[in-house]
C-alpha cells in the first residue's frame, strides 16, 4: 500500500480549518484520464494556476461545485462538514481497523505526500 487514510474527517478538518488539498487531488482525480499521458502531465502542471481562482473564491463549495462541474461530486459534502462527529464521516473512520489488524502492513508514503500524516 502507498498510503494509510484511515481517518477522512481528521484529514479534512482535523486543524479545525478545511484542508485545501482536497481541492488539488479532486483535480487530479478528474483529470487523470483527459486524454493521454502528455495531456496529463501537461495538465498537472497547470494545476496550481487552473486552482488559484477557486481557492481564492467564496463560497468555496459553491466555486467548487462550478469548477468541477460534476465531476467531483465529493467535494460539497468535505467543504461543508466541518464538525469531526458528523454522522457523515462515519464510514470513513477506519482507524478501529487498524487496531484489529492481525497482519503485518508496509506502507509508503512521501514527506510531502497528502496522507503523510496518517501513513506515519
């Protein structure tokens, strides 16, 4: 495995403020199969400037939900859920998992890696 998520509402809102990474990896999610690997790359590194308006908007769930245009239907529902308990989250709370995990698990990540924190 390459990383280790386990706690999606932590990860969003664990500092109390949205993690805006969010925004960059929705992009890379819907972009990554727009045509072939040099449209790709090509696009990969636009990203920053493609995303400078839309970080800069508000409300940002409204921006994104016109940047995205339907593409990333999961962005609204992490933008707008900042309370840790919302019964939302739930599912993506994995870290009892972890505890029960009878195997030995390798994962890797990368110093500036979205889920750093988690993997380590």
């Amino acid at each position: 495995m390459t990383v280790g998520p386990h706690d999606f509402a932590r990860h969003a809102w664990g500092t109390g403020a949205c993690n805006l990474d969010l925004l960059g990896w929705s992009d890379m999610v819907v972009h990554q199969e727009d045509g072939g690997p040099v449209r790709v790359l090509a696009a990969r590194a636009a990203r920053t400037k493609r995303l400078r308006a839309l970080l800069e908007a508000v409300p940002l769930a409204d921006a994104a939900d016109g940047y995205f245009a339907g593409r990333a239907p999961w962005v609204r529902e992490r933008l707008t859920r900042p309370d840790l308990s919302d019964p939302f989250w739930a599912p993506m709370a994995l870290g009892s998992a972890l505890d029960r995990s009878e195997v030995p698990v390798l994962l890797i990540g990368g110093w500036q890696g979205l889920f750093l924190a988690q993997t380590v």
